[in-house]
C-alpha cells in the first residue's frame, strides 16, 4: 500500500555506504548488537541465551551474538538490495516485522535503536555522508516495521 521514495542517486548512495558495512557483517552486527546489550540492557531480556552475559568482552566472543548480528546485517542487506521495488521491499519487512511481533513479542522500540546504533557505527568508521546517506533507509524500515506492529494490534 505503501510506496517509498528513493531517487536512483539515493539508492545507489545508500547501497554504497551499506556495503562497506557489509563487507565485515559478522563483526560489524557483533558490535552493534554488543552496543545494544550494554548501552539498553533491558533489551537482553528477549535473549535468553545471552541473559547471563555481563561483559561486552564475553558477548563479543558468543557464537550466539555473533550469528544474530550476521543475521541481523542479512536481514538489512536484503532490504537494501530492493530499495528501488517496494514490494520486494515490504516481502522481506513485513514477515520480519510480524515474527518479532507476534512470535518474539519484541517491543518495536528496538528496532529505532539498533538502526541508530548502526548509523552511529558508520559514522565513527566511514563519516558523516556515508552515514546520511544511509538515515532514510533505516527511517523506512523502522516505519514500515512500525506498521506492520499496528497490523498486528500493538
């Protein structure tokens, strides 16, 4: 129902700023979600394998860590690879949105945050333009992924 509004140049930027992410997904979805942990670390709550994990040193070592944050990256790059087909687009977000809805029951909340943690990590490694570049396209899957928790009756 939704269409999003990317310029070709927007897509072609985006997809250029992501990839430098993307050639390092298992480290770089590490850090991320290794971010996330210790900064809101009420978000752990919904990982029980990484519930008694206190030191960032030891969740960055966790094969349970490091395979979500690959997931994690996969899940973006998907998304990334159809910014120019919005319904591509949404048949990758929506299902990923109505599983942590409905079956994970995870508070949308934390999609905002890992999409800025994200945004943060790009920034600190390749600028500020690579980072803005790349803010209108965690905009859209955090507002798509929020539509679909208001589908769901959240």
């Amino acid at each position: 129902s939704c269409t999003m509004s990317f310029s070709e140049a927007e897509v072609q930027s985006a997809r250029g700023a992501w990839e430098k992410m993307y050639v390092d997904a298992e480290d770089n979805g590490t850090t991320v979600l290794v971010r996330m942990f210790t900064e809101h670390p009420d978000t752990k709550s919904y990982f029980t394998h990484f519930k008694g994990m206190d030191s960032a040193e030891e969740m960055k070592q966790s094969d349970q860590v490091r395979g979500h944050g690959k997931k994690v990256f996969t899940a973006i790059n998907d998304m990334v690879q159809h910014l120019d087909n919005s319904e591509a687009f949404l048949g990758i977000v929506n299902p990923l949105g109505k599983k942590h809805a409905t079956q994970l029951k995870i508070d949308p909340k934390n999609f905002r945050i890992i999409c800025d943690i994200i945004l943060q990590l790009m920034e600190e490694k390749f600028g500020g333009d690579c980072k803005a570049s790349f803010e209108k396209v965690t905009n859209e899957i955090c507002t798509h992924l929020n539509n679909v928790y208001k589908e769901e009756g959240w």
